[in-house]
C-alpha cells in the first residue's frame, strides 16, 4: 500500500482535489471525516460527474463515491484482490483496526510490488462485463 496516504475533507473543493492528485500524481483520493472514510473521489469522478457538465466550483462531497470500499491493514493481498475483484474496482482505501484510513492500495501496486499474476488475474475481473 501507498502511505502515509493523502486525505481530504468532504468541504474540500473539486478544483483543489484536482489540483492536488495533479501535483502528487495519483488518480484518486479518501474522502474522510476524523481520519474516517466516507468516500472516495478519482479524477474519473471528477471528469464524468463534474467537468462534464461545467459547473462552478463545489465540495467534492457532491460528486464523490460515497460507498467507499475499503480493506483491512493486516489482510493479505490476495484478499485484498478479490475485494478488488468482486467490487470490479482498482483502489483500496486501507484502513486500521479502528477503521481509520492509513493507506491505499492499487491495482499497480500489487502488480509492481507483490504479484504480477495475481494484478493481471485480478484486471481481468474487473474489467469483466457482469
């Protein structure tokens, strides 16, 4: 997983989430309250539910997967890959015993840093029609 994990607030402007995945270089962000996930805003959020449309500024709140789906710090990765796989999505927010956000893992991560059959195998589910 990535950490320490850069978080921000559900007030937080989309013109700042945006600019911040673009001066770090990430494609998604945890939406939290207390360190708790609520959501989670990726820059495809931000294109599809906002720019699209072109409205003035607002709270990421407004346009941010509020499901957010997210795994245990002392899972394994393949466990973590099948939530990936079942939820046909491509990041984790991972969290603490205590349910704070303290990371996240990608699908890169796993295929450059753990198991590059378990990434490709792990694509080839989510991106599967259901």
């Amino acid at each position: 997983m990535r950490k320490p994990v850069t978080l921000i607030s559900p007030d937080t402007s989309v013109r700042a989430a945006a600019a911040l995945m673009r001066e770090l270089q990430i494609g998604a962000l945890p939406v939290c309250k207390n360190l708790y996930p609520i959501g989670i805003v990726t820059d495809r959020d931000i294109v599809t539910r906002w720019a699209c449309r072109m409205v003035s500024d607002c709270a990421i709140a407004q346009i941010m997967t509020r499901n957010v789906i997210t795994c245990n710090l002392d899972q394994t990765i393949e466990c973590a890959a099948h939530v990936m796989s079942d939820a046909q999505i491509r990041r984790l927010v991972v969290v603490d015993n205590m349910g704070r956000a303290v990371g996240i893992l990608t699908l890169g991560d796993i295929a450059n840093d753990a198991n590059e059959v378990l990434a490709g195998q792990t694509l080839g589910e989510i991106v599967e029609l259901r």
